[in-house]
C-alpha cells in the first residue's frame, strides 16, 4: 500500500492556498453581496465622516479621525469575521465534516483562511478609501504610508490571534457559537475607539480597552497617517500588538485543536443548518 | 492470508448523558446517555466490499464517522491498514474518503470549483486536479457543459455523483459510503453502483459501505454486518445470512426476510422503533 501525496512542506501549501482559492471563488458567486456590503460601508463611513463635517471646530482633522476610524474598523471586522466564523459557515454549507476529514494540520488551515482574509480586506479597504475620497477631502500631506503598512501588517496578526480564539465558539456550541462571535466583535468596536478616544470611556471600560489589540492598531495608523510619525517612534503601539499575536495565534490554534477533540467526542462536528 | 484493511476491536460510543444536575436540566435519569455503537468489532479485507445494513439510528453512520476521525470512540480501538485513527490520525485521512448520504458542497460554487478545493487538500497539483477532475466528472456521465455551474442547479443524483468523484479524486484505498444511494433515482442509483464495483476492481479499492437497501446490500456486498441497536447481530455472506434464515415457512430468504429473521423486526419497524427511542432520550 502507498500513500498518495505523502505529508510535505508543498502539499501544506498547496492545501493552504485550498482556503485561498475557494473563499476568491466564493466571493465572485456571491459578487451580489459583496457589492450590497461595499455600498453599505460606503454609506456608514460617509454617515459617521458627516458627523464630523458637520462640526464647526478642527473639523479636517476630525474628518480623517473618523474616516480613519471607519476604514480600520471595516478592515478589521472583515479579517475578524472570516476566520472567528469559518466553523459556523462551514457548518452551514454542510462542508466541515470533509474539511477536518482531510489531512492537514489545523494550522494550514488557519493560515490559509487567514491570508485570504487580509489579502481581500486590504484591498477592500483601499477601495473603499478611493471611494470616500470622491465625497471628502481627506488631508494625507503628512502620512506616513509604509509606517501604516508595518501597523497593518503587525497589527492583522494580533488580529488573527483573536479570531482563532473567537473560531473555537461555534465549535464549542453548535448553535449559539456564531451569535457569541458576533457579540465579541460588537463589543471591540465599543471599547477600541474607533470614532471616539478611550479616554471618553467610563473608567471600569478602560482596561478592557487596553487589552483590545483594535486599540493599538488604530492609535498606530493614527499616528502614522495623521502625525506622520516614523517607525521607530510606535514602540508602544506594535509592541503590545507583536505580544498579542506571538502569544495569540500558537495559542489560538492550541485552544482550537483542543476543541475539536472535545467535538469529536462530544459528536459536536457536524453540520448544521 | 488475506489482508486486513480495517479492524475495529470492542468499539463504543455513546452520545449525551451528563453527571452534572442543573436546575433547569431534566432529571438525570432522562439524561442517560444514547449507545450508538455498542462494542462492535469487525475486520474488512482489502480489496473487500463489506456492507453494513441496518435501520436508521441503528448506529451505521456513527460507526462511519468513527472511522472517517469525525469522532473518536469512547472505548475500544480502531486500525485502517495497521494505523490507529487516533494516534495516527493524520495517516489515516490520507488513506480514505468517505460519501454521505447528504451531498455536502458549497452549493454556489461548481463541481469543478468545489473538486479543485477538495483534492488541493490532500496535496494534489492544481495543473493534475484540472486535468483529472474533467475526465472522472465525464467518466461519471456528467455533462461537460455542467462543469463550471452552481452544483444547486444540479438533481441530487448528479450532485451525489460529483461526491464520488471527490472521494475518488483522492485515490483512497478505504472507500467509506455512507448510504450512497439514499434518495437517488433508480438510473443515478444503478450509476453509482457500477462506480463502487469498478472502483474496487479497477482501482484496488477497500470499500465499507452503509446501507438500509436490502437489494443494494445484496447485490454489491461480498460480506454483509446487520446492526441493530448499536450491535451487530450477524455477520456473513450474503447467501451464507439468507441460508441461514431459512425456516419451514420460508426456505428461500431474501435479504429482507434475513434482516427480520435476525432483529427480530421489519426494517419499517426496526426504524420507527429507533426513532420513538431517540425522541424519548
């Protein structure tokens, strides 16, 4: 007996590249949606950005404050969403029995849904960038622009940890899980200061701003997009965000392998919907 | 000697059932927890088809999982080629693939689409896949010009057609087929039959297939469990059960008389008995 397509560096890749692959696939067939959801940020970010023309003072610098807020938050909630709700998605589609039957490790298939995911949501959020410029004037003279593409880089992965960790939910509970990840997204965009500082926050919100890698992702793009400052003067703001994904994402995938053995035993992998 | 491609020794699993009592939980004596398989232990030989018939909830697509890593036993062990599904999970979902009686695809994306996802898991070229995955969809009787549309424009025949194609793809060497022909029209049913014997003739295949169609199980098995309850009752060959169940007032069995000589009940009845118990549970 031989065994087709031994375990190797290359078939991990080419298994990797799988998610990759099938998520661009099933973005041009539901291109529908994907269209409404553009439209739809387009139409938030301009409602919030409104908010802030409408106010007499500095409101140029209140415009790229909220704009900034805005464009992060879509970004972030799109890398978020597509790996904390593969499981759910999966369950639905009725495909997550045949995607833990195959003979990858869990973390291909992690990194794989993973790099889609920021792939697309950086271009989404440059398109949506291009987007906002045709209705406001946005003042970028001082940016930094590969600062902010050191925060996005570093930042996403600090990201990805908290979406592996938030993934384990709907494999833990079979209805509920999606609703929970919901609830955990909602809560970062309250605590992280996407349209507002943390500062304005009641006091017992405070640490768990802190402790939210969105916080330091925005203050990083902030300051490299509004103050223009360099690389090495964000210490503060990618060091908490490196720790968080160093500490985040072998963790998250340990959680994860954990959980599933708790599904395959509790029977709890199986389709749903 | 014949080789043995799967061994199941002494295997158990139970679902539900909890030592912890909560106020809103029912009593624990309504919580014991469901036996689906109930120390069952078989060996298939290579290059065998080996049947398991039974009613529905008779622990057939449990036993299935339980070989597919989908679940891991409560007790007990299970080896596909001399490899443990537990400890050597990874070799194991190399060796085989299995078909569910529910298609299971991204029904927006088409057979190709959801072909190439699946044989790029298991490490397949994408330059190969393209080229394989067209010759076995056409090998399949599927028309060419349905390769690249939505698989929810597809009949349930086609679409489990496009499943055995992606177990095939995979070149398994453990076929699992979990009710295959469940719901398929007697054309798409005869097609997927004809696949399973070439499969194992031409492609060296070990095949364990689930099924609650006497005719079927008759027809492709060369060894056939029944199961009832979680237990398997009788083991044998398709004739060596229907010689077995000869009695004065019926001396030529079909398989469906064998099934009731063995449980003791119709296959009608053997599933509405299955179903009041696991709603009582």
């Amino acid at each position: 007996m031989t065994i087709v397509n031994p375990p190797s560096v290359m078939t991990e890749v080419r298994a990797s590249y799988a998610f990759v692959e099938r998520n661009w696939n099933l973005t041009k067939r539901y291109w529908g949606w994907e269209l409404a959801f553009f439209l739809y940020t387009i139409a938030s970010s301009l409602s919030v950005i409104y908010i802030g023309k409408a106010q007499g003072t500095n409101q140029d610098a209140l415009v790229l404050y909220l704009g900034i807020g805005t464009l992060v938050w879509a970004y972030l909630r799109a890398v978020f969403d597509s790996i904390s709700e593969m499981i759910s998605w999966e369950r639905w589609e009725g495909t997550i029995e045949y995607t833990f039957m195959a003979p990858i490790s869990r973390l291909t298939h992690m990194l794989g849904s993973a790099l889609f995911s920021i792939v697309y949501g950086v271009l989404r959020t440059a398109l949506l960038f291009a987007a906002l410029a045709l209705f406001v004037d946005l003042d970028l003279s001082r940016t930094n622009y590969w600062g902010a593409l050191v925060v996005v880089l570093i930042g996403s992965l600090s990201f990805l940890g908290v979406g592996i960790m938030a993934a384990v939910l709907p494999l833990w509970f079979t209805e509920r899980g999606a609703e929970m990840t919901f609830m955990i997204s909602a809560i970062l965009l309250l605590v992280s200061g996407v349209y507002y500082p943390i500062s304005v926050l009641p006091g017992w919100m405070q640490p768990l701003a802190r402790i939210s890698p969105a916080t330091y992702f925005l203050e990083g793009i902030r300051q490299t997009v509004i103050q223009g400052r360099s690389v090495l003067d964000l210490g503060p703001v990618l060091l908490p965000l490196l720790i968080t994904g160093i500490i985040l994402i072998p963790l998250g995938v340990w959680v994860f392998t954990q959980a599933e053995h708790w599904a395959k035993r509790t029977g709890r992998l199986k389709r749903n919907g | 000697m014949k080789t043995d491609a799967v061994v199941v020794d002494d295997i158990l699993k139970s679902f539900g059932g909890s030592k912890l009592r909560f106020g809103w939980r029912k009593p624990a004596e309504q919580r014991k927890p469901v036996v689906a398989v109930d120390h069952v232990s078989l060996r298939i030989h290579k290059n065998e088809i080996y049947g398991v018939l039974g009613a529905n909830g008779s622990g057939k697509s449990t036993l299935i999982r339980l070989l597919s890593t989908l679940l891991v036993p409560d007790a007990g062990t299970v080896t596909i080629f001399g490899h443990d599904i537990v400890r050597e999970e990874r070799t194991v979902k190399r060796l085989l693939n299995r078909v569910s009686v529910e298609a299971s695809f991204f029904k927006k994306l088409s057979p190709v689409e959801n072909l190439m996802y699946a044989t790029r898991l298991y490490g397949i070229p994408g330059v190969q896949a393209r080229r394989d995955i067209r010759r076995v969809l056409e090998m399949l009787g599927i028309a060419p010009d349905r390769f690249d549309r939505p698989l929810e424009q597809m009949s349930r025949g086609m679409q489990q057609k496009v499943a055995i194609a992606r177990a095939f793809l995979t070149a398994p060497v453990l076929l699992l087929l979990d009710e295959p022909t469940t719901g398929l029209d007697p054309r798409s049913k005869l097609d997927v039959q004809d696949f399973v014997l070439r499969l194992r003739n031409d492609h060296d295949a070990t095949v364990l297939l689930t099924t609650h169609d006497m005719g079927e199980a008759d027809a492709l098995c060369d060894r056939i469990a029944i199961l009832d309850r979680g237990r398997i009752v009788v083991e044998g060959t398709p004739s060596e059960l229907r010689m077995q169940a000869r009695t004065a007032t019926q001396p030529d069995p079909s398989m469906e008389d064998a099934f009731m000589y063995f449980t003791g009940r119709s296959l009608e009845d053997a599933e509405q008995e299955e179903q009041e118990e696991k709603v009582a549970s």
